[in-house]
C-alpha cells in the first residue's frame, strides 16, 4: 500500500521528494505523450482556485476575456524577426490535416501574439478603441527535452494578457499594473513573496522591448520565475501593421503588451510550502480548506459521532470549503494519511469522548510551532474559530516564505569566491553590482549554474550597490543571481 511509502525527504533528493508530493497529494501523473502531463482533479481544483482569483483581478482592471485559436499560420510567426527565432526551437508543426498535406504547415501556438495581432490589427481603428485589455486562458505547447510535473511540460495551462495602448507610457503602466497585480496574488494567495525587476537584454522574451518578472524562492533556494509581464512597444504592431487613428487625424502604430502566469504557478505552491509528509496548501487556495473526521468503534457511537459531523459539516459549509469524510471503507489513520498528503489546511478529529466533553479535536496542518498543531476547540465554539484559524495559518505561511527568502538573500556580495560558496553549499539569491555583459554572465553560470534571475526593481533594490561587478570590472547596476528553475 501507498500508506508504507514514506517520501523522500526534502534534504536528501528535493527533486524526488518533489516529484513524491505531487505523486501522493494526486496532483498530477505522467501521460503516454512523453512530457505532458495529466492534471488530476485535486491539482486541477487549485488551478481552478488561481484562476478565479487572477480572473477576478484582471476584471477589476478593465480587462476582457476572449478566446483565439489554437493554430497559427507559420508565415504569421515569422512576421516579427525576434519572435520567431525565439521560439523555434520550442514548435511543434502540423503539416497534415484530413488526410492531405497542408498547402501552408499550421504552428501550434507557443504563446498567441502572432494570431492575436493580425486579428487585433482588424478591431482597433481609431484612439477611440484604445486602450484594447484582453485576456485568454488556454493551452499551448512548447516543445521542451527536459520535462517534470508543472514546472516544465510540453503543454501547460496558463492565461496570457495581450492589451493595445495609444501610448508607450500607456504600455508602460499597463506592463507595471499586472507585475503587481500579479506580486499580490503570489503574495496574498499563495503565501509565496516573489522578487520583482526587470529582466537583462539577453533574457528578454522574443519580440519585448522589457520584460518584467516575478522571482519566487523555493524551499530548495532555487528561483522559479513565475510570472512574466512584457512591454511590446511598437514591434508586434509594426510586424502585423496595427494602426489606429489617432486624435489629431494622423496614423501610428499601437504600443502593446503582453503576460503570462501559468500552471507552474501549481508547481511554485508546492515547492513553496510543503513538508515531508507531503502537500502544504495555504487555505485561500485549498479546494478542501476543513476536513471533519469522525471516530467511533461501536455502532452505537457511529450514529452520534456522524450526525455530530454532519451537523457540524453543514455549519461550515456556509463559508468554508468542507469535505465531511464519513467512509466507513477507511480507519481515521488512513483518512489522516490521505488528507495531510493533499494538504488540508484544517483537520476536526470527533470520538465519543470529545461527545462528552462537548468538544473536537483540530489538527493544523502547519504550524510555526509544531507543538500547538493539535488541541481541543469547544463544540459551541468551532464555527467562529476554524475561519480565524484559516487566516492565521495563511498568515504564518507567507511569514515563514518571506523569513526564508530573507534569511537566504546575501547583499552587496563582490567577492567572487564567496558569491561561490554560497552557492555552492547554502545557495540563495545574491545581490550583486553587474558589469552588464552577456559573457560575465555565461561564465558565472559555467562555474557554478548561477544565472542573473533580474535587476531588482525599488521594492528590492539594495539601498547600497557595491560598485565593482563580481568579474572585477565596473557595476552598470544591481542585480539577482540564483540557480533557478
Ligand atoms: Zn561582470
């Protein structure tokens, strides 16, 4: 049985430990297709839970859904230069379709600029239509050698914001509204306090004139980027010809943007937060956030510990997302067993004797002192008490992400050998002064795996930057370094 199967523990092999907590919370499992992935219903459930969320923000934002299609053109990607030598590599190609070869192959999008535009180029005719704010939530497909569980597959969910503005400040502020937005869902949702800045020249995305992102701290020090907003300028517009009348009659092109948050956003809570005994969820994210086991041994206790369950169940139901698990196919050592893995932020435990004692037994699945996980909450009591707890534990989680993050941020490092040991044992992100050249870069990342993850923006920039870059050459400005994801 599954229930023997102890995890790897995070400090012995964080991979498989990883690999192990998205295993047994049901997650996700592999597929026959080499590197896509199967989303299961309890990993499909907290996506669902993100999107909601994101979704909501978006519209608060002025921001309109619509939906594009799957396939693109291939003569459409190579429209803009950068854009399509950036995403080469990654195409899968349709090059048949009812039994007949195409006249023109279809690309299956990698991201949607290059069918958004040209159709875009269509609804956008005068200042009047500007700003244009749409999202789309959708699949696409990027064709990576190297593949695990949310972090990387070949295909993956994810929503990407495409908006038209009349202006570059316009874009500008578009580009910067969503990196925030998108700071305050990772922090206020998912307890996971990302680094923001701007990505280098080099490790912009293909087509962007700046790419702006969101640089999360796993538990293992390794950075996973997780969300990325671009500023366009006029490139897409001047690639598919998307002009608008301005208010003075004459013509221009749009300046435009476009940003991503994907299902690796799942991969991200994952590694943020869980434990050895598996799956950690911040409640606002949990699709169970309290699970209510009853335990009884005669049957005579069976009736009174289910209708108590029952009742109690239905109280919580109002506000709360409450799975009554009443199966009498299982021991509560086995239904502790599977919740904890799936990561239930709140436990109720109630035995005849907790009857009694007019109480129930709550178990938290974290705490900061693991002593205080379990203790007695009175009957009359509980439904005022279990929402509290909730947003105690969604409070403490993103403390612990953001204590971690700081306790593993090394400032103002211009020794190389240092930035080398740390690294290299603890590891974390270090901030450095940057000479600016792509060189500097490939041979730190040739010594030690280490990549510049971005130039940190105010909110993270050292109030002191040495001057020296850690080559010895003179610092152009600060940045992130991190082994990353
Ligand atoms: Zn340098």
């Amino acid at each position: 049985m599954a229930e023997d199967k102890a995890l790897t523990p995070r400090s012995e092999d964080f991979s498989a430990w990883y690999n192990g907590v998205v295993q047994r919370a049901e997650l996700a499992g592999y597929s026959p297709v080499r590197g896509c992935m199967v989303i299961r219903p309890h990993g499909y459930a907290i996506w669902e839970l993100m999107q909601g969320a994101l979704d909501g923000m978006f519209k608060a934002t002025g921001h309109q859904n619509a939906y594009f299609p799957l396939f693109l053109p291939r003569s459409f990607l190579q429209k803009e230069a950068e854009h399509v030598e950036g995403f080469a590599p990654e195409i899968a190609l349709v090059t048949h379709g009812g039994g007949k070869e195409l006249e023109e192959p279809l690309v299956v999008r990698p991201t949607s600029e290059a069918i958004i535009w040209p159709i875009m180029a269509d609804w956008i005719q005068s200042y009047r239509d500007l700003p244009m704010l749409i999202n789309q939530w959708a699949n696409i497909v990027r064709w990576e050698m190297r593949t695990r569980p949310f972090l990387r597959t070949l295909e993956f969910l994810w929503q990407e914001g495409h908006t038209a503005h009349a202006t570059w400040d316009d874009a500008q502020r578009e580009t910067l509204l969503i990196l925030g937005l998108y700071r305050r869902f990772m922090e206020e949702w998912m307890a996971m306090p990302p680094v923001t800045g701007i990505k280098t020249e080099w490790d912009k995305f293909a087509g962007a004139d700046r790419t702006y992102a969101c640089e999360a701290m796993m538990q293992d020090k390794w950075a996973l980027q997780a969300g990325t907003s671009h500023n366009l300028g006029q490139n897409f517009a001047r690639a598919f010809d998307v002009k608008y009348q301005t208010e003075d009659g004459a013509h221009d092109y749009v300046w435009s943007t476009s940003w991503g948050v994907s299902t690796r956003l799942v991969g991200g809570l994952v590694m943020t937060h869980s434990d050895d005994t598996g799956l950690v969820l911040p409640p606002k994210l949990a699709p169970i956030q309290v699970v209510i086991v009853p335990i009884w041994k005669s049957d005579d206790d069976k009736g009174r510990v289910l209708d108590a369950g029952a009742r109690l169940a239905k109280n919580l139901d109002a506000d709360l997302r409450v799975r009554f698990d009443d199966r009498d196919t299982l021991n509560p050592g086995a239904k502790y067993y599977e919740w904890e893995g799936k990561g239930v932020p709140v436990r109720i435990e109630i035995g005849p004797k907790d009857l009694e004692k007019r109480q129930v037994m709550a178990v938290l699945r974290f705490s900061e002192d693991p002593k205080a996980r379990k203790f007695a909450i009175a009957e009359d009591e509980v439904t005022a008490r279990i929402p509290a707890l909730l947003d105690e534990m969604q409070a403490a989680l993103l403390a612990a992400a953001l204590r971690r993050r700081e306790e593993n941020s090394y400032r103002g490092v211009t020794d190389y050998n240092e930035f080398k040991k740390i690294i290299s044992s603890s590891g974390g992100f270090i901030y450095t002064g940057y000479c600016g050249a792509e060189e500097c870069e490939l041979k730190v990342k040739d010594d030690t795996k280490a990549t510049v993850r971005l130039i940190p923006d105010e909110d993270f920039a050292s109030d002191e930057v040495p001057d020296k870059c850690i080559c010895g050459g003179p610092a152009e400005t600060e940045v992130v370094w991190a082994r990353a994801y």
